[in-house]
C-alpha cells in the first residue's frame, strides 16, 4: 500500500480510530475513503473496511460482496495478498445470515489463497479465522 495514497491516509486514520474504540469516527472515515475512491483498488480498501461498520448482517454482506468485486476488478498484483482477508469476511458475513453452504464455499477460498499472506501477527490472525471459521461450518 501506498502511505501518500489520500485514502490509504483515512484507512489508517480509520484503523486508529477502531482501536481507540471510537467506532463512529472510524466510520465516518471509512465513508470519506470510500467517496474519495479513485479507482477499483481504493474502493476495494474502503469497502473492505466500511463493511465492519454496518448497522445489518445484510449490509455487511453487502459491503463485503463488494470489496471483493472491486479486488477482481483490479486485475494486477497490488491486490493478491487481500483475497485471503476478503473471503474470510465473505465467509463470516455467510455465515452469520446462516448461508452455510456460501459461509464454507467462501473459508474454503480463503484458505487456498493462504499462501499469499506473509508472516507476521495480521496474516496469523486471517490464519487462525480460516481455520475457525471452516471449523464452525464443516
């Protein structure tokens, strides 16, 4: 990621915001990375991050189908380390509207794509989810 990028900029604004527990803050940043999008990466950053800020399952859903749209739409190497993140969001979202069939189809993608990660404490925690996650709907 680029640290000059503007809405790499809000993203991480956003992130320090969540671990601050100023949950609203991180949303209403997220929004503003999401409206000052440029192109299909940026919007699959923002939606990504916007999707842990809905009030519904199905908005969450929504937001997640849509980062990984957008990630598909990027078509270049930028973007090969997020698919892992992406479906396991996907997963969780399915699951937790009890689509376990999509839930399973999504962890299972996510697991494929493990190898992209690389080491270090955010990549193990997309590890850890994987494996809970294909735990909980297998």
């Amino acid at each position: 990621m680029d640290p000059n990028n503007p809405v790499v900029k809000l993203l991480v604004e956003g992130m320090g915001a969540e671990s601050e527990g100023r949950g609203a803050d991180a949303r209403v940043l997220f929004e503003r990375a999401w409206a000052d999008r440029k192109d299909d990466y940026d919007g699959c950053m923002a939606a990504h991050y916007l999707a842990r800020h809905q009030d519904t399952t199905a908005e969450t859903l929504q937001w997640n189908q849509e980062a990984l749209r957008l990630a598909q739409s990027v078509g270049d190497d930028r973007i090969t380390g997020f698919f892992p993140s992406l479906y396991l969001n996907l997963g969780q979202s399915y699951e937790t509207v009890g689509e376990l069939d999509e839930a399973r189809r999504y962890y299972s993608l996510a697991l494929a794509h493990l190898e992209t990660l690389p080491t270090g404490p955010y990549p193990d925690l997309v590890r850890d989810g994987v494996r809970r996650g294909l735990e909980r709907v297998t």
